[in-house]
C-alpha cells in the first residue's frame, strides 16, 4: 500500500536496461536487494495491554517509514543506472513519486541512506531532484545533511557543489545571510571550501548590489585560507563597473593586475563600457594595453568599445591611432566600427570628414552603412543646420531598403526644431506614426526643448500633457529642460520643485541635472545649497564635470570664498577632470579680488605654460590689479606673454580702464609701450585718454603723447 501511494506507475513495465550497462545492472540487483522492501508479519496477542497496542502501533509506523524510504531508495538507484549519462555531472531522475507525501525527514533519510550505501553521485542525483519542487528548494536541513554525507565520504567537491546550489537558491528567496551562515559553519565541521563557493558568495552578494558586504566577504575568504582567483576580482570589477563606482573599479583591476591575472574579451569589453560611461577614457587606454601585454588577444569587438569610448570624450585622433593599431594586429574594422568613428567625428563638428568616411563605407564591398550609420550621419547634419542634406540622407536610405527608426525620426525633428521650422518637425512626427513608429518621450523632449528656449512654455506644457494622454511619462531629461528653463529665469525655488518631482518619479538625475541647479544656485550666492547638491551627487557615484567644478569655483570666489575654490581647484583631478581657461579664469579673478596676486599670477603662469589663452577679462583683471598696486613692471610682465595681437588689444583696453581710475600717469606710461608695439593709435583709445588729461590740466601728458604720435606718423609715411 505504501509503495502504491508513492508511485503513480510503479507497476507498469519496467524499461529495459540498455545492453552495454551490463555492470550497472548488477549493482542495481545488489541495490535492490539492499533497499527492497520487507514483509514484516506480526500477529498481536489478543490478552496485549493497551500500552503494548500503542508501542505495536508505533513500531509498524515506523517500520512502514522505513519501507517508504527503502522504496524510494530502491526507485532513485533504478532511474539512475536505467540512464546513459556521463558520470561527471548527476543525471536528471525520473521519479514517478507523489511530492506531496515525500516528507522533509523522509527526504532528509533518503539523501543520507543513498549517500552511505549507493555513493555521492546517487544522492546528489537525488537532492538536484528534491530542490527542483518548491517545498525542497529552501530546505536548509536538507543542504546541510547532503554536505555533511559527502563529506563523510570524502568527497569534498561534490560537497562545495552543494553549497553553491544552496547559496543560489536562497539567494534568490532574499535568504542570502542564512546561506553564507551555513557556509561558514560548514567550513568549521570540516568542509575545505573551495574558491568556487567563495565565488558563488561573492556574486550573489553582487547580485543584489550589496558591494560592502561583498568586500567583506572576500576578506574572509582570505582570513580563511581560500585563495580569490581571476573569476573572483573579474566579479568585483564588473559589478563596480555596473554601478558606476569605476574609482573602486580601478582599485580591483589593479589588484587584479598585481596578481597577474588576465581578463577575458567580454569582461574587457564591460570594463572599457563602464569607465568610458563616467568618462574615464584615458585610464582604461593604460589598462587595456596593460592587459595586451600580459596577454589579452584583443579583438574587434574590444577595439570598437574603445574606440567609441574615446570619440564621445572627442579624442578622435587617439581614435583614428588606435583604429590603425587595430588593423595592424590583423582585424578588420565592420560598419559597428565606421559608425563609432562617423559619430565621433560629426559630434566634433567635422562633417565632411565623416561623410568622406561615409561614402568609403558605400562603395565598400564588404560593409555598407545601416540605420545607425545613415542616422549618425543625418545627425552631422543638422547640428550643422544643413537640413536639406539631412533630408535629402533620409531619402537615400529608403531607397536603400533601409527602414528609419525612431532614432532617425528623432534625430531629424529636433534638427527642425532648432531650427525654429516646428511646422516641418510635427509633419515627420505624424509621418512616424503612418509608417508604424511611435514617438518616444525623446521625440516629445526634442520639441518641448526648443519651444523652452523659444519661450513658448504653454505649448510645451501642452505636448508634454498629450504625451502622458499617448502612455508616455516625462523622465530625467524631461524634468531637466523644466528645471533649465527656471534656472535661466533665476527661478530656483521652482526649479527644485522639479527636481524634487525627478526623485518622486524614481528617476536619478544626472550629473547635466545636478550642474543646472548648482550653477544657478552659485549665480545667486546660494553656497550652503550647492555644496550640499554637490556632495550629494559624488555619494551618488555621479562623475562632476568641468562645468559643475567652474560653477562652484565661481560661487565661491563671487562670495569671496576664495580657500573653498582654490581646494575644489585642487580636487578636479581627482575625477579625471582639467580645468579650461574659463576654469582658471574665474578663479584668478577671484584670488585678484581677494588681494591674493601672487597666488593669481602663479596660476595665470600655469595655465599659459599649458598652452592656454587667457579670456580678456583675466589678462585685463591680473594686470590692472597690478597697476592699483603701482607695481607697472609685474603688470608690463604678466602682459608680455601673450601674443601680439592679444597684446595689443588688452593694452588698449588697460589704458582706457586707467584713465577711467584717473591713473593718467600709469596710462601713459602703457600707451608709449603702446606705441613702441604698433604705431597705429586706437582712436577711441587715444580719444578717452585725452579727454581724462584736459579734464585734470595734465596737458603736458597729452603734449607728450601728440609729439610721440607724429614723429610715429612721419616715419611712417616716409617709409611708405
């Protein structure tokens, strides 16, 4: 009755056992005679007390359990051996078994009594078949019991295979924390764990982007004599990678690097992707020829991810270089590769080369350009506002057999829309519909920008509310244009409302959205505010761009704050960020308001040795103050290393700011150098200077200035 209530078919036919299994099937007889049932016939004397009924009872309950277990036994053996399989990997049983009468303990007694009498690969061939059902998957005891059986067998392999599934399975129930719990304690009943486990820990801590307990698990794989292997820092690479924190990231690869181990293609190609999204190209160039070196063969896959990295940071020659390289080593560059550089090369405002490059991909026996070429390429074109070749490219695709996507249609439409032709820009946004392409809310963002910067912010309101009516929400950039639009209009009390709306939504904003409101913020002096989005944005992982470090830079110098910029000057680096020569003017500006010259020319020196142009108002400011201070030379110096022309110009204008002081003395002194330079006189400059000398009776100045004037004139003219 017991095995009946088990077995659906128990009794059927039994399936042959394949011929070359001629050893399989005398052990399956040794097996059943171990495990096959037994009749046990017990007859109660009638005269028996109560108390020798209920122990009768409960040893033929007990002797029925283990007849149950015996059979079940008996049934995993016959479909183990009944199976052609490779003893490597425990096959898959086929168990005609009624689940739901299986109890935890019998399954528990199963698992233990095939370990002990059929071997590992029985009883694990059984627990793979228990933890495929639901009332199994997450039954501690029954892990723990296997694992304990294989390793009184001594195998230890089989043991960690356990483990691994366990901590899988609970892993996806949210149950990690018991499964690490049981791993650690199985170690201390004697369990050697194996880097494999460890490893399996360790990505399912990632799994759930838990980073933290993710490092302190790999420390106590290393406190407990398990050695991390190449598979074990490539988890710890992507996963900082995946989320951003490509500084932790390079910490690991290093590591990485130090132990000699070599990443693979794929994981290459998610490294390159990961800080090249933060904008980390120039590091992962080392690390990538770092790896070649050590022995990575890459490929064009690896190429093209770098590549790309590189022209969406506008390094189109170092693009081109390794594009070179590339081929050198053997690989041919495809249409993914001509599409980067295409790109790369239109974003940097070089459309002709990109369609010299274009048109080399259609005369091209092996590529032609696809819809991502044709829209990169459209894209070119109306950043240039040259629309009608734009449109005349889009034609041509069609012609082509190729289908335009959104992206395309996009792509087209906010070129109109810049353009101010939002008439041409809502007919291709009906022409998608017709041909089977919904507008996205990038489309609806396209138009809603422009119309925002044209002021016409009912009807952006208005396309923004038919979008929603269509099933479309506003996402990050949506809310960015809003807060932009206010930010300009020095509204930011409502522009945060819209940031605020952002977080509400379950958008993360960006680092663009971030730089909006903290440039706004500084503009109006607000410092408590912008230091907190700030700090926040670098705990959120967010990389600050030039423009967010020269936005605070120039908060801080306007409140006269000048030790806070010189130290967020410091940290730019940090971030693989270098100021520009806005950069460094604001706070040269800054330091010169501060009376703090010396610290400003040593600055204005630094950037001029790196090939920067000083903006006029740095080079007039630096000198000027100089000039307050009577010290002409020092001025005369931070002058003359710039160019002729530049020269020139902000000398003019130096005087006519000094005669505007009443420094006429110090005005003079700058026009004779002046006219040692160029011995055409500005007018206006020579006007405003006159006019300041007969206002203050210094009339020998102007008879000085006259006399130097004409002499300069008659050599002139003789010469000419």
């Amino acid at each position: 009755m017991v095995t009946h209530f088990f077995l659906h078919r128990f009794h059927g036919p039994r399936q042959k056992l394949p011929a070359s299994s001629i050893l399989s099937s005398v052990f399956l007889s040794q097996i059943h005679s171990t495990f096959s049932p037994r009749t046990h016939c017990y007859t109660p004397d009638e005269h028996s007390t109560s108390s020798s009924s209920q122990s009768q009872f409960q040893f033929q309950s007990q002797s029925q359990s283990q007849s149950v277990v015996r059979t079940i036994c008996s049934l995993v053996c016959q479909s183990y051996y009944q199976q052609t399989h490779i003893r490597f990997t425990p096959p898959k049983l086929l168990l005609q078994l009624d689940s739901e009468s299986l109890t935890h303990d019998r399954a528990i007694t199963v698992v233990a009594s095939l370990a002990d009498e059929a071997g590992s690969m029985v009883a694990l061939s059984f627990l793979y078949w228990a933890i495929g059902l639901p009332k199994f998957r997450h039954f501690m005891r029954l892990y723990i019991v296997s694992a304990t059986a294989l390793i009184g067998n001594k195998n230890l392999e089989r043991a960690n295979e356990v483990l691994q599934r366990m901590v899988k399975n609970f892993a996806e129930a949210g149950k990690l924390k018991e499964a690490v719990d049981t791993v650690v304690e199985m170690q201390n009943q004697g369990l050697v764990l194996s880097t494999q486990t460890m490893n399996c820990v360790l990505d399912a801590t990632l799994e759930m982007g838990l980073i933290e307990l993710a490092e302190n698990v790999f420390d106590e794989m290393c406190k407990r004599g398990v050695t991390p292997d190449c598979a074990t820092f490539k988890l710890m690479v992507v996963a900082c990678c995946n989320i951003g924190r490509v500084l932790e990231a390079e910490r690991w690869l290093n590591a990485m690097v130090e132990k000699g181990f070599v990443i693979d293609n794929t994981t290459c190609t998610l490294i390159i992707d990961g800080f090249c999204l933060k904008g980390y190209e120039n590091r992962i160039v080392g690390y990538f020829w770092k790896m070649v070196e050590m022995g990575l063969a890459p490929n064009v896959i690896n190429f093209t991810a770098l590549i790309k990295g590189l022209c969406n940071q506008g390094s189109i020659k170092q693009a081109f270089e390794l594009l070179e390289e590339m081929v050198r080593r053997g690989w041919k560059p495809n249409v993914y590769t001509h599409t980067t550089l295409i790109d790369g090369l239109c974003k940097k405002g070089w459309t002709e080369k990109a369609f010299r490059l274009f048109l080399k991909l259609v005369r091209s026996d092996d590529y032609k350009p696809n819809v991502h070429t044709y829209t990169a390429m459209i894209n070119g074109y109306c950043k240039e506002e040259k629309l009608n070749r734009a449109e005349m490219l889009l034609s041509r695709m069609q012609e082509q057999g190729l289908v335009p996507n959104t992206n395309t249609y996009t792509t087209l439409i906010d070129g109109h829309c810049k353009a101010g032709d939002f008439v041409r820009a809502y007919e291709l946004m009906g022409l998608m519909g017709k041909e089977g392409f919904s507008p996205n809310i990038y489309t609806y963002n396209a138009i809603i920008d422009s119309l925002c910067k044209k002021g016409s912010f009912d009807e952006a309101y208005r396309l923004l509310h038919k979008g929603s009516v269509h099933g479309l929400q506003a996402d990050g950039v949506t809310y960015t244009i809003f807060m932009s639009v206010h930010c300009r209009q020095a509204d930011t009390n409502r522009a945060l409302v819209f940031f605020n709306k952002m977080l509400k939504s379950g958008f993360m904003p960006d680092i663009h959205a971030y730089t909006t409101l903290i440039s706004a913020l500084c503009r109006q002096k607000q410092m408590k505010e912008s230091e907190r989005l700030f700090e926040e944005a670098v705990s959120l992982g967010l990389i600050p761009t030039k423009k967010t470090y020269t936005s605070m830079i120039c908060g801080y110098c306007r409140c006269g704050i000048t030790s806070l910029a010189v130290k967020l000057f410091q940290r730019m680096s940090n971030h693989g960020c270098f100021p520009d020569s806005i950069t460094y003017g604001a706070l040269i500006s800054g330091l010169c308001k501060d009376s703090k010259l010396d610290d400003a020319r040593n600055l204005y020196d630094a950037m001029m040795d790196k090939g920067m142009s000083p903006c006029e108002v740095t080079r007039l400011t630096l000198a000027y103050e100089y000039c307050k201070k009577d010290d002409s030379c020092t001025a005369m110096a931070v002058l003359d290393r710039l160019e002729k022309k530049l020269w020139i110009r902000t000398v003019n204008t130096l005087v006519r700011k000094l005669c505007s002081e009443e420094k006429l003395e110090m005005a003079a002194l700058f026009f004779h150098k002046l006219l040692d330079k160029d011995p055409v006189v500005n007018r206006v400059t020579l006007l405003g200077f006159m006019n300041k000398c007969y206002e203050s009776n210094r009339y020998g100045l102007v008879s000085e200035l006259s006399e130097r004037i004409c002499e300069g004139n008659g050599k002139h003219n003789a010469l000419n």
